[in-house]
C-alpha cells in the first residue's frame, strides 16, 4: 500500500514540538488511539453549535441547542460504537448535563441571533508559497458588513494560564496564516472562547507577524522533512508523556516503535484524519 500523503495541522506541529516519536506514530504510522472522555464530548458540543449556526436566527436558543444534544449523541454512537463504552448508558444523563452546561457558556458569551456566521468547520488546504502543505478545520469564520473577518474556535476544555497559551496562540495564528493565504485577507481578529469557564482568548494578528509565523512554519517543516527522510523521529520525554497513549511504543519507557512505513511526503488532502484533530486538543488541554 503506497503511504498516504500527509500536511501540517495544528495539532500536528504541536505533537512534533511537544516529541517527534508521538508525531511519527500519529501522522505518519496513524496508529488507533482511544478516544477520551473529554473529545467526545468536546465532539458532541461542536456538532450542536454547528447545528445552531446552520438555522434561522430566530431558532438558535439555548433551549433548542439543548435539544441537539441527544440526536447527535444517538449519531456519533451509531457511527462508533466506542463511545458507549466511555458513556455507558447509565451514565448519559450525567454526561448530557455536562454538555448542557458548556452550551449555556457559549450563550452567555454571545447571541447567534445578531449574525450570521460565513461559514462553519471550515475545511482548508493550500501549500504555503514557502511550500508548506497545510489543511485543518477552522469552527467559524465570521464576516462583517464592513468587511473584516474573524476567526473563531470553540474550546471545552480550561482555558490555560498566559504562561502555558502557546499552544492555543500557535492554532489561532495558524489558522489566520491560512485562511490570509487562501483568501488574500488577513483576519482582523482571532477569537478562541472558553465556553467552560465563559472566557476568551483575542487576537488580532498583523502582517509582520503572520509572515514570520510562516517562516517558522517553514523551519518545523523542513525538520519534519528531515526526520521523515532519514526515520529518526527521537523521543522526547516531559511531563505530557503522562498523558500518551504511545507509551508501551516509546524506548523512553522500555518500548520498541513498529518499523517506520517510509515518509510519504507531502500534499494531497486527508480529510479523515484532520476531523479528529481539534477534539485531540480539546482532550489535551482538558486532561494537562
């Protein structure tokens, strides 16, 4: 089988800063992780926010939200049956009022009634014109009568302190790079909103910095490149392998990683794959 051809995400070039072994294992070998308990529901909140921004404006309340919680439920079980077993029947109703409340977040945050989103978990894919392959989902784009643009991302998990809001800042960038690229508009603002603990992270990125972002971009790719081509994607041992599923394959911890599958360069879209991208972060950022 010819390996598939593969691009930089943002979780992607995360898991590579945070250990080359964990991204070689993800994106290249794509070996099957278990879903958390935190991505699925940080899922299923995504599908019901889609859900209120695809009606008319009079429809989208938080009753109606609500509403959504359990048909989608019913839909992402029915797709896999996984999900089951972190939510056990039993355990539905607890888990349902969890998600109620995250939604009651994002509507004591703002009010679907006064807009109209451009668009919703927006696929992108481009090759920067430094040659960087790129692709990911972006929430919701929003524009205004005016013009501007602003980018928007729902988080579930806790919003994290200055000091450890790389990660989230290095997402928003990412997507306003892209979407600058593809559109030739740079967003006037970047919006990430902690629906769980009814806060947000802004941005407004200019210029400048996009165009070094993307001479950054350039650098973490060339090295990926260089790993890819030669095999050796080093383990890198911190306080998050505690949170890896790939333990029992790390040398760090006494394992042996399957024979590397050859590095299947760059380009074509893999949209199966960048569906689960932003509910990994999501478990990420809740469990850390």
């Amino acid at each position: 089988m010819t390996p598939r051809p593969i691009a930089l995400s943002p979780s992607r070039a995360n898991d590579y800063k945070q250990c080359p072994l964990k991204y070689r294992l993800r994106a290249i070998d794509k070996l099957p992780e278990p879903k958390t308990l935190a991505q699925v529901r940080g899922t299923l909140v995504h599908a019901c926010l889609e859900d209120v921004h695809g009606w008319e404006r009079s429809r989208r309340t938080y009753p109606a939200a609500v509403k959504r919680i359990r048909p989608n439920w019913e839909k992402m079980c029915a797709e896999d049956e996984e999900m089951l077993e972190l939510v056990p029947p039993e355990q539905t109703e607890e888990f349902f009022i969890e998600c109620r409340t995250l939604l009651r977040g994002y509507f004591e945050m703002e009010n679907p009634q006064g807009f109209d989103a451009h668009e919703v978990e927006m696929y992108v894919n481009t090759v920067l014109p430094n040659g960087v392959p790129v692709r990911g989902f972006i929430d919701r784009v929003d524009v205004a009568p005016t013009g501007e643009v602003r980018v928007v991302d729902y988080k579930t998990g806790k919003k994290p302190s200055p000091r450890f809001s790389d990660e989230a800042k290095f997402q928003m960038r990412f997507y306003a790079l892209v979407y600058w690229r593809l559109f030739d508009v740079i967003p006037a603002q970047l919006r990430l909103m902690y629906v769980k603990v009814i806060d947000s992270m802004f941005l407004a990125p200019s210029r400048e910095e996009l165009e070094y972002f993307e001479r950054d971009l350039g650098d973490l790719w060339a090295r990926i490149e260089g790993d890819g081509r030669a095999g050796s994607f080093r383990p890198k041992k911190s306080k998050l392998c505690g949170w890896c599923s790939f333990q029992s394959l790390c040398p760090e911890f006494g394992g042996t990683p399957p024979d590397y599958p050859g590095w299947p360069g760059s380009a074509a879209e893999d949209i199966a794959a960048d569906a689960h991208e932003r509910v990994e972060a999501e478990g990420d950022a809740e469990e850390s």
